[in-house]
C-alpha cells in the first residue's frame, strides 16, 4: 500500500452524471500524516445553476462564468493523483461521476470514509459528512466545496483513527481478526492501522472490554438518558411520594407545581379536564374514548394518572404508540419530569419485540462463520459491507447496556445481517446458551419489564402480544392507546400475513451458501463440514447424515423450481388479469371467488399442491436431521449441536409457515382478503398478501372484554363531533354502552385568531378531469401562493404521480425567483427534507402520505399548508374495496359510512400540521372545491377545529391570503361567519324578511 493517499471530492449540479456536470474538484495529498500538497480548480458547467445547488454550495453563475472546461482540468488531477489510493466520503459517487464524464477508468485503489465513520460512530444518526463534521469536531461548519470536503474527510479518517484506537485492545484484537480475512483496500489500510496501535500499547486494558459485562447496567441509568430502556428512580432520601388523583388535578392547575417548576408549561383547562376523565376511568373499570385537540398536552393528562393508579393499585399499565418520536417523547420529556416535577416514585421501561436486540450467541457465530482467509470466492461486495457490518456491531457493544437495534444506525443493505444476528424466540436456546443467564440483552429487558410500573410498547408489539396469546408482555389490566387513530390499520396489518417469493428463494439458497457469501455459510453447508471433521459416537451417524445431506440438496433444488414456477405462474396472470398499476411500481390484484373457480386457478392448485408437497418432504427431512444430530447429542453431553439443531427447527417452523399460508391463499380464509402484489424492478418480486376485512371483533373479543379499563386517545379521531366511526372500525360499539365514556377535548389554541382556512372554487372537481389535466390548475394557484410567502409553505398531496407531476412543472418557475422546491422521494426522504426545510426560509415542501401527520415545522417556518385533494382513501385498493363491499352487505352507505369519515380523519391530521404553538399563525388553503360544492363536506368543515373560513374563485382567495400575510385583517371574521352561513346575499334576505316581521308586530 502506497505511503500517500488522495483525499477527494467533487461537486456537481446533481447526482446523475447522464444530464449533470462537475462544477468543482477538490482533493489533497496526505504523507505520513501531514497534507503535502492539494489541488483545487472551479469547472464551468455550460448552464445556468439550479437554485438548490446555489443555496447548498454557494457558488454562482458568475464565479464559473470563466471556469475551465473538464478535459484539461482532468489530466491534471490524473497527474496529482498518480496510483495512490484515493479516500473520500461516499468516494464511489465522485469516481464514478469522473469515470463517466471524463471516460477516464480509475484504477486507483479506493477507500470510503463512510464505511469508517459508520463503524466508529455506529449509532449517529446520520452519516452525511455535515453531520459526522459535527459530531467528531472536524474543520469547520462550512460544507459541500470540493476542496473544503475533502479537507473534512481527511480530518474524518484521522479522527476515526484515533477513536477506534482508543478502545479496548481485546476489541482491537477481534477487528483486526474481522480484516484480516479479506482482501480489500478499506480492510488492509484500516487493519494496518489498527494493528499499529495495538502494537504500541500492547498491554493496555480500558476495563471491561463490553459494556454490558460491567456491574453498572441499564438499572444504574437516569430516567430520560437516551440508550436506557428503563427509567428508574431513585428511593432513598424520602423525595418521592405516591398523590391520591385530586393532588394530581392541583399539580396540572395555574399554581401546581408544574407551573412553578417548568417554565415552558401553560395551563391548560382541557388537560385537568382529561386527567379527570381517565382518572374516573380507570378507578371505575371504563374504558375511555378521548379526542384531545392540538395542543392539550394529552401525555401529561394521561401518564400521571396511569401512574398513580399503577402504583396505587398495584398493578401494571401498559402505553402504547404509534410513532417512535412519540416514544421517544413519553422517555425522554414526560415520563421524568413526573419524577422530577410531580415527585412520584415509580419505574418505566420501554418494552421492544425480542427481534429487536441483538442475541451473543448469534453474533459469536456469525464472527467465528466469516469468509477464509484468502478467500476469493466470495463475492467482494458482500464481503466487504458484511465486513463494515460486523466492524459496527463490535464497536457497538463496547458501547451499548441495552442491546437493542435503534442505538444502530443500519442502513437497508445492512438489514440482512441484522436478521442474522438478532434474537429470535425459535433460535432461543433459554438456559442452554452461555450467555442466557446474566449478559442475555432479551432477559435484562424482560426482567426490566417485570418490575416496571408502567410499560410503553408500540401498536406492533400490543397487537402481536394479542395475536399469539399474551405471550409478549407481562400481565396488565390497564392499557392507554395513543394515537388510537392508527389502531385499525395497525390490526389489519399485524393481524395479516405476507408469503414472499423472493424471501423464499433467498431461504433456499442460503441453506447451501458457503463462506464468503454474505451472511455466513448455510445449513447445508455446516452439516457437510461437521459430516466430515466431526468425530461421531455413533457408528452409523456419519452415513446417515450423508444420505440426508443429499436427500435435501436434491429437495432444495426441487423447491427452488417451484418457486421459479409460481412466480412465473403469476406474473404471466396477474399480467392478463390486472387492469390497475398502483405507484407506477407495482400490479395489484384481488383474489375473488370467481378467481378461484377459473380454469388457470385450478392449474395453479396444482403447482401449489406440488409446491407445498415438496416443502413438506424438505421439512421432514431436516427433521430427521435434527433427530440424528439430537441423538448424537444423547450419547455425550446434550449440548454439542444443540445451537445447530435449534437452527433448524427455525427452519422447519418457516416452511410450515409457508405451507400453511399458501393452502389459505389458494382456498381462502373466513373474514380475510387476499391479493397478489408484484413489485415491478430489474427482477419482478412476487407477493401473496392476506389482511382481515374487519378487525372489531378480533379487538372487541381479545383486546376491550379482557382488560379492565382502556384508554383510546387521539388529536383526531372524532367526526364531525362523535366517535361513532371510530367505535364502530375498533369494536368499541360492541361493549355494553355504560362500559365506554366518550370526551371531545377542544385544542387550547385560537384557531380562529390565529389561522385562516381557504377553499378555492373554481378549481376542477378532481374526479372529473385526469390528474396531469388537474396539476395544470393547481399549479398557478400553488405557484402564486409560494410566492406571497416567500417559500414557507407545505403542500399536501394524495398520489405521488400527482406529486411528481406538479413538481417537474412549477420547480423552474420557482426556483429563478430564489425559491426553492423539494419533492418527497425526488429529493430525499422525509427527514432529510424537514430537516432541509427547517434551514432554508424559502422554500415549498412537496409531501405525499407521510407527511400528513408527524411533521412538527413550528414558529415562522411553515406558515402555510396547501391540501391538493381531499384526501379519500383510494377505492381499489384490496383492503378498502373489500370493506367497502362488507358494509355495502349491510344494507349501507360505504361512502358514507366509511370513506367520508376515513377522509375526515386524514383532513384533520393535514390541518393539523399548520399550528402546532399558541405563537404559530398562517393559512391552510384546500384546492379541492368538493369541500363545498358537495353536501358530505359539511362533514369535513364541522370536524376542523377553525369554524369559519373563505370561499372564492382564485383570484378572490389569493387577495384574502395576502391580506392576511400582510396584517391586514379587519372584518375577517365577520365574512367568515356568513360565508360559513351561506352565500351573503341569502343572508341579507333574512335579516329584510325579519325586519319585515318585526315591523308588522309592531
């Protein structure tokens, strides 16, 4: 390996180097530790310069006016370069981008920082080089110039360096171990490295090398420290106390403590109101149904009580979320300021499903299965991000007390060998494993949750608990579900099941993987290394094992034929059958009863048949297996293959599974719809999907009737000021009447002061003109409105076709008058594009589905939204078609019924996205004229938390909105009102016509 190395980057116009040019290159020379040299040369692109590169690199049209062309500028990094290795953050990009702008092959040996810096910082929550700059304290805030870049990735690579260096030398000693078995550039410079170091400090010990092998533990940590899944307070000193629950409506009031100690906190009638609610509740077995308005601090209103009486009763209460940032919130704000604040003694613990922590024994394994030294074999790509992977994980637990995924960064390439590593219930070998005892991360936090008073779980897990019989979470009587609006789809969801091919064959094949293939060497592939190095007790083991090992080659092979051949099967089908394309990504297709009596149906009964017969000779055969390898076991200490035999009944159990679900697909199932999905790519990947069509009695029968008193809580899940909707989708109606107490909690916040709603009539109705024909009418008004703010506003739309469409036609509008657009999934996803809106003021944010709720942008940040539809859930989708069909039974509306109040929940969350403080202002505008030329939108208006609003044409509404921008707001409310009423002149024949009367009686 060379003694310099090359730190490089690029800046371009975007990230396609078809249609995008280099507009800047970076790069330094760095020798024993010092930079010797650098080169830097500014390239005109020949075209203007999107606004968004202006903004992020601050370059201009003006400084690469008289910037060089690439060719020339290009040989003279080649010389610069020379064949040293070239380092850099995500260096594939830039190398790739030259390569194929310059048509200059790279032969330089290559390292990525990123891979470094995702090993040494496995838990960062993102590995852009801005952030990584921020977190390890390199160079200085500015960011994305070429030579600035790669100044920070050299500063990058020393500082990992140097912390790597800095961990435990038994660490050091098994990372080197980890690079030592591959032949690549990121595995010889940073083992190298790492072994210089060991060599200088060979004896030195940083204690124990893990974390979770020291005596501090989990336990020791204070409530809200991030990385703890328990919140623990602390006995002694008599500080705490247990308040009955009419202390607790004194500590909520405008003198309580809370007010006196927190100086952010606001008294808020409607959240003594809520606690007193769910207090009443619980302490008379009721389940509760709350609507709590933005802004009502629900949490608060909730946790002190389920608290209290969690204590009081001696009982356990269980919190359920939908969202981890909700979570995130309850841990790490809420819950300890009831320690601190209300002075409550009490123990949390977040409680994850077991998959979600990683298990010794399997990641002992997966170390000790790496690729040969000096295998080539492998595939080097796989090698090297499982190399990376490993690498993190080890780092990782030097860190981690808990164990558990989300302290991990892990990115989608990486989820593969998390599975591989993680603890699942069927790997489990209980007190037969080494580490079960004391280091076991699932035992720690299952001891954890059995003392805890109070469990916080997500809608996940609550529902799987129900699914396999309360075999998840200790015991409890009490539950509150937060953000109960998700509960019905979560069900759905939880309740359903997903056969996919492509897992399949990904099963099959890694039975036989060999080493250096990516996730370790498979079953097979064990069996024939133990078949030949083992020594066996029993005399005909060895060729038993044989005659198995091939049975199941040959039935693998055998499988893998059938899966080839249902997937063919029903591309072919779907392809003649499916008239509706879902996303421009995927076909989508219903299994109806007339499907199923089709001729090709009963062909693929046969393939099924075929399919399940030999999965089911495969599973007998590694039973067999098993058996042999159990009795070897017999005859010495019962523990030699007893982690290998459990691996194999995961195995059955998954071909079980597989055989189970294919029969139900092909037969179909009471109560359940199912459907075909194919996900359109370089290889079509095929799925078999099957969810409930109504989950109230599964809720009502193993959730409601099994618990003493439930809370259900929401910002939005009343329509048009009842819950019967809701009750009625969760089973809610089918409890006796006097067992539920409804409460509608109206949000603290001045809706009427502080925002104005606009309708715009003189839009299409959506439904009557196609979507490209629709976005050709939005867009002047979305475009107009982006303009009387100055960016700050999110629209809001329905289909992301749509979404793309409006984009690719208004950004080159915009972007010119210094106002920048970004699309979700265009330019990033949803973080990454609130955190980007956040920064720049002029900016219009593009959101599809997900950014509907859960997006917090307060303050002057946001102040308009724009709702481009109404947002129906679309009609042909499995599930809702078949709901739809099951009220339609019932002699009902199922528009009405269903798809109106659907929409109203959804409008409600969109609104909702708009105020988020009692300080927020600004407009929501719907483009949607529905909302009042149909009669369901009195629905919609009466479930909005504003009661007034401005209908017009689009000049009209415009007028309003930058009348309201500018402060001029006087007589507002009054139009508001009899625009609300009706049209002003039906209004003023009423007050003639009373005047009339009034003068008669006299």
């Amino acid at each position: 390996m060379a003694d310099t190395y090359i730190f490089l980057d690029i800046e371009t116009t975007g990230l396609n180097p078809e249609s995008d040019e280099i507009i800047e290159i970076g790069a330094i020379a760095v020798r024993q530790g010092e930079v010797v040299d650098r080169f830097h040369t500014l390239l005109s692109p020949g075209r203007k310069l999107p606004l968004q590169i202006v903004t992020l690199t601050g370059l201009t049209d003006d400084m690469l006016r008289d910037a060089p062309a690439l060719p020339g500028e290009a040989e003279k990094l080649w010389s610069f370069m020379g064949g040293s290795p070239v380092f850099g953050h995500n260096i594939s990009f830039d190398i790739n981008f030259l390569q194929q702008k310059t048509g200059h092959l790279l032969l330089n040996p290559s390292f990525d920082t990123l891979d470094l810096v995702q090993v040494v910082l496995p838990g960062a929550e993102s590995y852009r080089l801005e952030t990584v700059r921020q977190i390890l304290g390199v160079g200085s805030a500015v960011s994305h110039r070429a030579l600035d870049d790669a100044e920070a990735a050299w500063g990058t690579f020393k500082k990992c360096i140097e912390l790597f260096g800095n961990l435990d030398n038994e660490v050091l000693f098994r990372a080197i171990q980890v690079l030592g078995k591959y032949q690549t550039t990121f595995a010889e410079v940073l083992g190298r490295h790492l072994t210089e170091t060991a060599t200088r400090f060979p004896d030195r010990k940083n204690g124990v090398p893990y974390a979770f092998m020291s005596d501090s533990g989990p336990g020791n940590r204070n409530p809200g420290d991030h990385g703890s899944d328990q919140l623990f307070t602390d006995k002694t000193g008599g500080k705490y106390h247990v308040p009955d629950f009419t202390e607790l409506e004194e500590c909520l009031g405008p003198k309580g403590v809370f007010a006196e100690n927190d100086p952010k906190y606001r008294y808020r009638q409607g959240q003594v109101d809520m606690l007193k609610t769910v207090s009443n509740g619980f302490r008379e077995g009721r389940h509760i149904v709350v609507e709590a308005g933005t802004g009502t601090g629900k949490s608060l209103a909730y946790l002190l009580p389920a608290v209290v009486w969690a204590l009081t009763d001696r009982t356990k209460v269980v919190v359920s979320t939908h969202t981890i940032n909700l979570q995130e919130q309850l841990l790490h704000k809420d819950l300890p300021q009831i320690r601190d604040i209300a002075g409550i003694d009490f123990k949390a613990a977040l409680v994850k499903g077991r998959n979600n922590y990683i298990c010794l024994r399997r990641w002992e394994e997966m170390l000790k299965n790496a690729a040969e030294p000096g295998d080539t074999a492998g595939d080097n790509k796989y090698n090297h991000r499982e190399t990376v992977f490993r690498l993190k994980v080890l780092v990782w637990l030097a860190m981690t007390v808990s164990g558990e995924r989300s302290e991990l960064n892990i990115s989608p390439d990486q989820i593969r060998y998390w599975t591989v590593i993680n603890s699942e219930q069927d790997y489990c070998l209980g007190p037969g494993c080494r580490w079960f005892a004391r280091q076991c991360f699932v035992n720690r936090a299952r001891r954890q949750a059995e003392t805890a008073d109070l469990l916080v779980v997500n809608h996940s897990l609550l529902l799987a608990d129900i699914k396999i019989q309360n075999k998840l979470l200790p015991p409890y009587d009490y539950l509150v579900i937060d953000e109960a609006h998700h509960l019905e789809d979560s069900a759905t969801q939880q309740l359903g099941w997903t056969v996919s091919l492509t897992a399949q064959r990904v099963f099959l094949v890694s039975m036989n993987r060999s080493f250096g293939k990516g996730g370790g060497p498979g079953l097979l592939f064990l069996l024939r290394q133990i078949q030949k190095n083992n020594t066996w007790k029993l005399s005909d083991s060895v060729h038993k094992l044989g005659g198995f090992i091939g049975e199941a080659l040959d039935l693998v092979t055998k499988n893998s034929d059938s899966v080839n051949e249902t997937e063919e099967f029903f591309i072919e089908w779907v392809n003649h059958n499916c008239n509706e394309n879902f996303d421009d990504s995927s076909s989508v297709l219903r299994i109806r009863e007339h499907h199923r009596q089709d001729a090709s149906w009963k062909a693929y009964a046969s393939i099924k048949e075929n399919y399940t017969y030999r999965a089911s000779l495969l599973e007998k055969i590694l039973g067999k297996i098993a058996g042999l390898l159990q009795k070897e076991d017999d005859e010495g200490d019962g523990k030699e293959f007893i982690s290998l035999i459990k691996d194999i009944e995961y195995q059955r159990g998954f071909l079980r599974e597989v055989i189970s679900q294919m029969h139900l697909f092909c037969d179909g199932e009471p109560n359940s719809v199912h459907w075909v999905e194919i996900l359109r790519g370089e290889k079509p990947e095929v799925r078999f999907r099957s969810a409930p069509v109504t989950v109230s009695r599964l809720l009502s029968e193993n959730l409601f009737l099994t618990k003493k008193s439930i809370l259900l809580t929401s910002a939005t899940i009343s329509v048009d000021g009842n819950f019967d909707h809701f009750m009625e989708r969760t089973g809610l109606s089918l409890i006796p009447e006097e067992k539920v107490v409804t409460r509608l909690i109206e949000s603290p916040f001045a809706y009427e002061r502080q925002s104005l709603l606009c309708i715009v009539r003189d839009i299409p109705n959506p439904s009557s003109v196609c979507d490209a024909e629709y976005v050709q009418f939005i867009n002047p008004v979305i475009r107009d409105i982006a303009r009387i703010f100055r960016g700050r506003t999110l629209v809001l739309f329905t289909s992301h076709k749509m979404l793309r469409e409006s984009y690719h036609r208004l950004r080159p509008e915009l972007e010119p008058e210094g106002i920048t657009v970004l699309g979700h999934r265009i330019d990033g996803g949803r973080t990454r594009l609130a955190n980007e809106f956040r920064k720049n003021p002029c900016c219009v944010l593009y959101g599809s589905s997900s950014f509907w709720e859960g997006i917090d942008l307060p303050g002057d940040m946001l102040q308009c939204v724009i709702i481009v539809r109404l947002p129906f859930l679309p009609p042909n989708t499995p599930v809702i078609e078949a709901r739809t069909e099951e009220i339609a039974r019932k002699n009902r509306d199922p528009f009405f019924g269903f798809t109106v109040p659907e929409a109203v929940i959804q409008l409600k969350q969109g609104f909702g996205r708009l105020i988020r403080t009692e300080e927020d202002e600004g407009v929501v505008v719907v483009l949607d004229c529905r909302l009042v030329a149909r009669k369901y939108g009195r629905k919609f208006l009466s479930s909005l938390p504003i009661k007034t609003h401005i209908k017009g044409d689009t000049p009209t509404v415009l007028q309003k909105i930058s009348d309201w921008h500018t402060g001029e707001r006087a007589g507002f409310r009054v139009m508001n009102l009899l625009e609300n009423a009706g049209d002003i002149e039906k209004q003023l024949e009423s007050w003639r016509r009373k005047r009339a009367e009034d003068a008669g009686t006299s």
